[in-house]
C-alpha cells in the first residue's frame, strides 16, 4: 500500500517537473514535523521515532526553521 501511494506521488511530482532535490527537501520537513507533532515536540522522542540522533534532528529542525511549540 504505501509502495503505491509512493508511487503515486512521485508520479505527480516528476508530472509537475518537481526536482528531486526539492521534493527531498519537502518530504524531509514534513516528515521531521509530523514526528514533532507526534511526540508534543518532544525533540528526544520524535528523534526516536525517526531515527535520527536528537543533534542531527535538533540541526535539521534549525535548518527548516521548524519551532518548538
């Protein structure tokens, strides 16, 4: 199932003329602030559950602009 979601979605993005390195950049940044939301912002947690260490996802979260709420 989620093979063909991302299947989907890729196709949807190529269609669009989506590059790869803002597609990444996007999936990256909603992906890390879902894990947030998640885990009431709980850097440790959301660290956890992405699986990145707690630096990598503090930086990355600086990086996109991403506040703590």
């Amino acid at each position: 199932m989620i093979r063909d979601d991302l299947d989907t979605l890729v196709q949807h993005l190529l269609d669009r003329g989506i590059l790869f390195e803002d597609a990444q950049r996007e999936f990256e940044r909603m992906f890390i602030t879902r894990a947030l939301v998640k885990t009431n912002y709980n850097v440790c947690k959301a660290a956890k559950i992405t699986g990145l260490h707690r630096n990598t996802l503090s930086r990355k979260m600086a990086a996109y602009r991403i506040k703590r709420a």
